[in-house]
C-alpha cells in the first residue's frame, strides 16, 4: 500500500534510523498515562503525539482508522456521536491517552469477557519497523488475511516489537438496554453462579466481587447486564431467583463500571509506598486461591478470569503469587507499584516459567530480531 508523505513519519524514520546507528533504545510513548506499567526503562521517548487524527470511520461499516497519538477521547466522542462503542472498554488513567497507547498496552476493561479482548478487535495496522520500514497488515474487514496476521501481535506488545502508526478497530453498537445488579455473597458462591450464567444465553456482560481473600465471607457482587430491552428485562428475574439482588440507578451504576474500568476501586488504588498491586490471570473453572493474606481484599473481574490483589512487593511475594497463578493454569505480574518500591523489579510471569508458554520464547525472540534487528525498541519492558 501507498502512503502519503508525512513529516511525522518522516521524523519518526530518522529517529528510528539513529538509534539503529547508536544501538541506544527508544521507548515508544504517547499520552504517557500507562509509562508506570511493564519493566522500568529510562531510554529517549519517542513520542506518537504529533501524528494524530481519525483517518477513517464508518459507522455503517463499524470500522474506525486512526492514527496512533489521537486522543482517545477523540475517538470515544466520535463513536458516541453514532451510538457506538469500544467494546472491550479500555481503561484511559486521564484523558492524555491516545489510541496507539490504548492498543499497544493491550489492556481491556469490564467488557472484556462478553466482547473479547481488545486483540480481537484489530484488524489492520500500519507500523514502522526497527529498519525504518513502513508496513501495512491486515485491512478494515474481519476476514483479509492471508498468512501471517502481524496486526494481532501489536496489541499488549507495549512497544518493544514495532512503532505502531496506524490502526484499524472494529466497534460496536451501543446496547439498547443495561441494568446493575448488587448482591452480598461469597466468594465461592459468586465462582458457581458466574460460571453457570456465562453457559446460559444470558445478557451477562461483565461482574465484580470484592471483599476478603477469604473465600466463607461475604463480599459485594455486582453484575451487569446489557442487550437488547427484552432479553435485559427477562434475564433480572431469572438471575434474581439465585442471588436476590437489588438494581443499581443509572447513574450510580455507570459510576461504579466507570470506576472500575479506570481502577478508582479501593482495592485497585491507594497502594501504600511498599505495596504492590498483583493481576492474575486465570482460567474461568479456577475456583478461591489460597492467597498470602486471606484478610486482604481481593477484586474479581472478567467471572473470575482476572483477580486483583494487593500485598508485600518483596520477590517470595511474587514468587509464591506466580507459583500459585501457575499452578492453575495462569499467570500474575505485578501491575502496580507503591511509591517506595524498586522500579528495577520483575513485572511480569516471564514465558520461560510456564510449562504451556515455554515453546513461545523462541518465537518471539524470532518476530522481535525480524522487526528489530538492531535492537531499536529492546527497552525490556515487556520481557
């Protein structure tokens, strides 16, 4: 595909070209709202900022294009304007996010487990390589790809594979109806009932428990359901003869899923200067772990799927929360740190540690030395 000249992405090969030259890292970066997550690095940023504008939307197609520092705000307002969505609902942190950040840090929210993950949305983009190439994969339909689908590798690389330009992201329609419902219930109880909704044509489109590690006691449950009006109306009955909730207002609701999504929860913030903030990720029949400290709060999201818990940012903490992520099937890192805690620390469960990732080290040591094999994006912040 043919591209317009730009400066920007004339600035962008120059900087990518010296680094190349000077073997120094740069670190990719637009807004700079998520530059606390993944390994610590002080290399020069390259920032995605200037290159900014949606370059396509369709509403009627549900495909919008835009480039990699337009403000995410940009692109939600355009959306609204349409009665349509991002889906997988990506966290923002401020309104200083852009939507290559949005891709490349490959994070979704309370949507996630209903829509799919934000990868999935992908379906095009342009990069820039290690060599100052300028690349184009994939398109702006689902189905267009022949070989190798290299727009889905972009999301959740966090810029240690590519500089992304631009990207194509399908949406969705708004849903015509939603509804919150809040119940006090265990947290072995809230695994069962998740997991036999999620198999039920139920309009279950995210949930949250939160309270004590401890599985016997009770924590709050909030589910909520969105689609079309009837299916809405039908299901608060049905899901109410088990947990005998009461629906959340409007506006209280949107609050609550909004806080979430931007992780203003208590158990997601307030971390105190040597706390860590840990995210497993685990397998849906994965039931309670046996946590370091069952007194603690945990936060459950995505059914059980993603687990946040915050305690001690020492290495036999993390050791022991990988163990145990691993054990069942999953994985941890630590997400957040406390203001007193090492930047230097490990984030993440490494490929190498797990038993069903190990084979994929080789492969993405291959795709990072074919896209880069100068070392221009090696920041180590992802591993």
């Amino acid at each position: 595909m043919l591209h317009q000249p730009n400066p920007n992405i004339d600035l962008f090969r120059e900087q990518i070209l010296q680094a190349a030259k000077t073997g120094e890292p740069l670190s990719i970066e637009g807004g700079g709202t998520k530059s606390w997550y993944g390994n610590h690095n002080a290399f020069t940023k390259l920032n995605t900022r200037p290159y900014s504008g949606i370059l396509e939307y369709q509403p009627e197609e549900l495909v919008i294009t835009a480039c990699a520092g337009t403000p995410l705000t940009v692109i939600e307002a355009a959306l609204a304007e349409n009665n349509q969505v991002l889906a997988f609902e990506p966290p923002s942190f401020n309104s200083s996010a852009t939507f290559g950040g949005v891709i490349a840090a490959g994070l979704a929210g309370p949507g996630r487990i209903s829509a799919g993950n934000l990868r999935d949305f992908v379906l095009g983009a342009r990069i820039m390589d290690g060599k100052g190439q300028d690349l184009s994969f994939g398109g702006q339909v689902m189905k267009n790809v022949a070989g190798y689908d290299v727009s889905r590798l972009i999301p959740g690389s966090m810029g240690t594979l590519a500089l992304l330009l631009e990207a194509s992201v399908k949406v969705l329609p708004k849903p015509a109806a939603t509804a919150t419902l809040r119940c006090q219930i265990s947290q072995a109880h809230a695994h069962q009932l998740l997991n036999e909704w999620a198999g039920q044509p139920l309009p279950l489109s995210a949930s949250c428990w939160i309270g004590a590690a401890n599985s016997e006691e009770y924590g709050e449950l909030t589910i909520r359901l969105s689609g079309a009006i009837a299916a809405v109306h039908a299901a608060i009955p049905l899901m109410n003869a088990s947990i005998n909730a009461a629906e959340l207002e409007p506006d209280l609701a949107h609050t609550f899923w909004s806080n979430l999504r931007e992780q203003k929860l208590n158990p997601l913030t307030n971390l105190a200067p040597e706390e860590t903030l840990y995210r497993l990720a685990l397998p849906a029949a994965c039931g309670p772990l046996r946590l370091p400290n069952m007194s603690n709060e945990i936060a459950l999201e995505w059914h059980g799927q993603q687990r946040w818990w915050k305690g001690p940012s020492d290495n036999a903490t993390f050791a022991a929360i990988k163990a145990l992520a691993n054990a069942n099937g999953g994985h941890a890192a630590r997400f957040r740190q406390g203001a007193n805690v090492d930047p230097a620390q490990e984030r993440f469960t490494k490929l190498s540690e797990q038993a069903h990732s190990q084979a994929l080290e080789s492969v993405q040591a291959r795709l990072r030395a074919a896209f880069d094999p100068a070392g221009v994006f090696a920041t180590n912040r992802l591993p």
